[in-house]
C-alpha cells in the first residue's frame, strides 16, 4: 500500500518554490524539523478524517466544518512547516547523491504518513472506522487550546509548546517565504491524504491475526464509498476462492462494480470471464467488446491494463471471423449495458454505481476501430 505518495508528491512540487538554503545551526534545524513533524502528521490525520468519516460527521460534529476552522487557525503554521519540509528536500539534494537524496525524501514522506496512522491508531486501534470512533478521533480539532501555537499555555500539553514558538521562529527567518497562493489553500495543506488509512490499517490487522471476515468486511467498506480497486480486489477473492467460498457469480458482480467505478480491471475481468465461461455461458462477442472497452479506458492513466486488455483484445479477435468484429462494434452501447448489467443483478451483489455509456454504438465512440467496417455497414 503506497499510503505516502500524496505526501511525497506535495513536497517534491513545493521544492520548485523556495532554492535558498537557510544558514542555521544544526540544532535549529533539528527543532524546525521536528516541530514540521508534528503538524504536518495532524494535518494528514484530518485529511484522513473527512475521507473516512464525513458521512457520520454531521452538524456540530461536521468534519468538513471543523477541518476548514482547523486549518485557518493553524495555517501560518503550516505554511512555515510545509516550507520547513521543502527546505530540507533541498538541502538533501545539494548535498546527496541522487539516489540517497531520492531515499531521504521518501523517508521524510514516510515519517510523516507513520506518524498520522500512529495518532489514528490512538483511537481507532486499527478497527473500521465507526460513527463512535470517528466522533472520538475529531475532538482533538475542535479546540483551540489544542493548536500549535497554544500548547505551550495548555495543561498537559507544555511539553510541546517549543513547537509553536519554532514554527513562529520560522514565519520570521529573512529567508522565508510564502508559498504561491494556489498552494496556500484548505485542499492542499490538508486534503493531501487520498488513502482511506484507517481502513487499510485494519484490513493489514485483520490479515495479521488471520481475521477473514475482517479482511472482506474491510474491502466492503471501501467498496461502499466508491472504491474501485476494493471491488476489483472483492472479485478477485470470490473467483479465486481467497478469504471467502469461490462464488464467479459473486465475482460477476463486484467486477460489474469495478468497472462501474471507473477501473478498467473490472471489465477487462467480465471480459475473461465471457470468453472462458466462468460462471456464465461463453460469449466470444461480448467478450471482444469488454476488452475494446477495457483497453479504451486503460489507454488514459494505466500502462499495465492497457497492456493486459490490449493482449486479450488482439487474441481474441484474431480467433472471430470479420463479420463476428463487426457485429461487435455494432453493438449499441445501451444493448451492452443492458447485457452486463443483466449478469450483474443475476449475481446476488449489490450494485454501487452505473457506468457511465456513451450513445450510439461502440464503432461510433471509437471504442472498436472502423476501419474494421470494410465494405459493410452497422445497417447492411
């Protein structure tokens, strides 16, 4: 699980912004460093919030409400954090080897990710999120006295307080500055998590004490707020009998979902599953247009099924007659759907989301080449 990446990503974009490299003693930097730690960590963790936990959160308990009020107490905090962290990718590249530059960055990235699930962990102690937890994790952001900048006046908290007067120290060094107001907003300094880290951690828990029913209740739970890789992943355990009793029909209907999502795995599977006769009766047609759709969509954001869904694509058609390809791209993408969506229902899964399918049929959408019309037409 690449559960840094957005983190890594933001600081690698924010390095373009400020080259200079303060003259500051080493354990000044140490304290700058640390005291980034510490912010930088909260913000990912209330990032995670609003994606697990919006639809429980509401009224005087709206996430979405209480992270906006957070970020504009603590933003010049995270301004002088964020740009503590761009510092410190610059003087890993001034005075590093690509290679271990590239190393330390990731370690940065990887500190901060490590630390926000280890503060969730505080609460949630790697279970799925609940509406009782979920209101236990957001208190912590409602408070003033909580911020970083008053820790040092707050009972049990002194012991941070240096943090705020560092981040202070910061805002006030001649070399710092503001980054450009596009990166200056709610969505960038705290909407950098995209991970649904709370339920991951429970679903690696769940794997560790060999928990099953945890792992699908896990992939469940994504799968209910729109996650195409966790339908793809559920599909996958029911074909292959994985964590559950193998069901294709059940699989038959979490890919239908995936696709559904937007992930080109899902019908690129449906697909497998029409030309091999899995669980359905063979349709070589059928199966020949759920790879042109696959690979269609595979061809925007992903190399590898693009590769995978062009290869069954072109093995399959070289096995069709010309008038089977044809009768394929003539099909009416409203027909399709009604077919596969047919498979879906008879499949016993809930059906999350409908794709979304253009008009006319799939030669006109430029899903199946129309070059391969020859001679003929959809009409003749």
């Amino acid at each position: 699980m690449k559960i840094y990446r957005a983190v890594l990503a933001l600081l690698i974009l924010l390095t373009g912004q400020q080259s200079a490299i303060a003259q500051i003693s080493d354990q000044e930097i140490e304290r700058r460093e640390a005291a980034a730690g510490f912010i930088l960590p909260a913000a990912m963790g209330l990032g995670v919030l609003r994606l697990e936990c919006s639809k429980w959160l509401q009224g005087d308990e709206d996430v979405n409400r209480i992270a906006k009020a957070w970020w504009e107490r603590n933003r010049e905090s995270l301004d002088a954090a964020i740009w503590v962290s761009s510092q410190a990718v610059h003087r890993y590249r001034a005075i590093m080897a690509p290679e271990k530059a590239a190393l330390a960055e990731r370690q940065m990235a990887q500190a901060i990710g490590s630390a926000a699930l280890a503060t969730l962990r505080a609460v949630f102690a790697s279970q799925l999120p609940t509406p009782q937890l979920c209101q236990k994790a957001i208190q912590r952001y409602k408070f003033k006295e909580l911020d970083v900048v008053n820790l040092s006046k707050t009972p049990g908290y002194e012991r941070f307080g240096e943090f705020g007067e560092t981040l202070k120290r910061v805002a006030a060094d001649k070399d710092f500055r503001p980054m450009e107001e596009k990166f200056r907003t709610f969505d960038a300094q705290v909407s950098i998590a995209n991970n649904p880290l709370i339920t991951l951690d429970a679903i690696e828990a769940a794997k560790v004490s060999k928990d099953v029913a945890g792992v699908v209740r896990g992939f469940e739970s994504l799968a209910e707020r729109g996650n195409s890789r966790a339908a793809q992943t559920l599909g996958i355990f029911y074909l292959n009998g994985q964590y559950v009793s193998r069901n294709p029909q059940a699989a038959r209907g979490w890919f239908y979902n995936s696709w559904a999502m937007g992930n080109p795995e899902g019908i690129n599977a449906l697909g497998v599953m029409l030309r091999d006769a899995i669980g359905i009766p063979a349709d070589s047609k059928l199966a020949l247009v759920a790879f042109a759709i696959a690979k269609q969509m595979a061809s925007k954001d992903s190399a590898e099924a693009f590769q995978r869904s062009a290869s069954n694509y072109s093995r399959l058609s070289q096995q069709l007659t010309s008038m089977d390809v044809v009768g394929a791209g003539c099909l009416n993408w409203s027909d399709l759907h009604s077919k596969l969506h047919q498979l879906a229902e008879q499949s016993g899964v809930t059906l999350l989301a409908s794709p979304t399918v253009p008009q006319g049929n799939l030669f006109d959408s430029g899903t199946l080449d129309k070059a391969q019309l020859e001679s003929t037409s959809c009409r003749s």
